[in-house]
C-alpha cells in the first residue's frame, strides 16, 4: 500500500508542475507581445458605405484591434469578425460593434498578434451581408 500511495503522490505532483508550468508559459506569452503596429488595412465598402482603418497593435505586452476614423451605416446587429489566411478560410467572430462611427479599440489575443488575421470584417448577423472589410498586411520590425 505505501509504495501505491508513492506512485500517486509522485503522479499528482508531477500533474500540478506541467499545470503550473502551462500557466507560466500563457501568462507569458501575452507579454510577448510586441509594441507597435504589427497589421494595418483601410475598410473597403461592400454592402454598406465602410471606411477608416483596422490595425492589430501591441500595448504594454497586450495585443489591441484599432478601429480609426472608423464609419459605417448603424444596426443593432452589427460584429467584428477575423478572417484567417492559408487555403481554408477561417472566421472568428470577434465581438459585438460597440458603435457604427469614431475610433475604438478591441482586445485581442497574443495568438492574434502572432498571426494576425487576413482581413478584418464588419458583419450583420440580421441580414447576413459583410459590410465592409480591411485587408490587413503586417508590418515588419525593420520598417517600423
């Protein structure tokens, strides 16, 4: 019985390490975050008048959506939705608009910092039209 009870303690204790480590290592990874502009892009109008600018930004370790000079027609259903790059297309549904006009910023994670989506659209739920969207390009360290 003892040697079982060894085997288990050893077992939970090693469980709880990887756990603490993993913590660790996403507490950190929003930390690595870099400061600056890391993708921008210019809206393009598609159903409805879109213009300003999107641009994922590190602050202060954490990663930030920029909606600048930022307009569109107002609607209660109203999201944010990322758009993946590579041959699948892939859509993540970001947040809730907070407001058809004016600068805003969104949080964003660390992994969408490190790859930062393709284009950012402006999507009705309602009606199911994307609005407008801002190809992003990133921006490269050496040419910030």
């Amino acid at each position: 019985m003892p040697r079982r009870r060894l085997i288990v303690t050893a077992f939970v204790v090693v469980a709880l390490a990887g756990l603490a480590g993993g913590l660790l290592a996403a507490r950190g990874s929003s930390a690595a975050v870099r400061s600056g502009v890391i993708a921008h892009g210019a809206f393009q109008s598609v159903s409805w008048s879109t213009r300003g600018t999107a641009a994922i930004v590190g602050k202060n370790g954490h990663a930030v959506l920029e909606l600048r000079n930022f307009q569109t027609q107002r609607a209660p259903e109203l999201w944010i939705v990322l758009e993946g790059k590579g041959g699948v297309m892939t859509r993540h549904q970001l947040t809730h608009l907070n407001r058809s006009w004016g600068n805003q910023d969104y949080a964003v994670s660390a992994e969408v910092a490190a790859h930062p989506p393709a284009r950012v659209l402006i999507y009705c739920s309602k009606c199911g039209k994307v609005w407008g969207y801002a190809p992003l390009g990133t921006s490269h360290p050496s040419s910030l």
